[in-house]
C-alpha cells in the first residue's frame, strides 16, 4: 500500500525567498509528514533551497513549531530567517 500525497502551502520569506526565486509554492508530500520531513524534502526537491539551512525556524497556519509537528494536507508552512535586530 502507498503512502498518501497530500499538498502543503510552503511560503517562503527574505533570503529564503532569494534563493528559490519565488516566496509562495505547492508542495506535494507523502503523508503523515513532520515538518522535518518538509524541510528535508523542500531542500532537495526545490532548486536553491538547498542552500536553507536543515533547522530553519517554521511555522504551520501562523504558529511557530518544533521539526517534530504534524504537518497535514492543506497546511501553510512557513519557512523563517533569522532574524538580526539594529
């Protein structure tokens, strides 16, 4: 039996934004997913996001997780830089 496909809202800010040329895609994952796996996935499947870092802060529907937070079909995941203050 295969894994179910199912569709995340990855939206992508500042240099994150930069290196993939674009802030906002679909992603197809297999689910269940963790975010971990989201990330892992973006990073190898997206051209320039390798370059993310595998630890980047996230957030799913507005809300900062942890790597090991469910991730379901329809979510928005967020990929957040760092930020400097000044």
């Amino acid at each position: 039996m295969s894994a179910a496909v199912g569709y995340v809202r990855l939206k992508l800010f500042a240099r994150y934004a930069e290196l993939v040329g674009q802030d906002e895609l679909q992603l197809s994952v297999p689910l269940p997913s963790t975010v971990a796996e989201i990330v892992r996935h973006a990073r190898a499947e997206i051209p320039g996001a390798g370059a993310i870092p595998e630890r980047p802060l996230v957030a799913v529907n507005l809300r900062h997780v942890a790597l090991d937070a469910r991730v379901a079909d329809g979510d928005e995941v967020a990929f957040l830089p760092p930020l400097a203050g000044g």
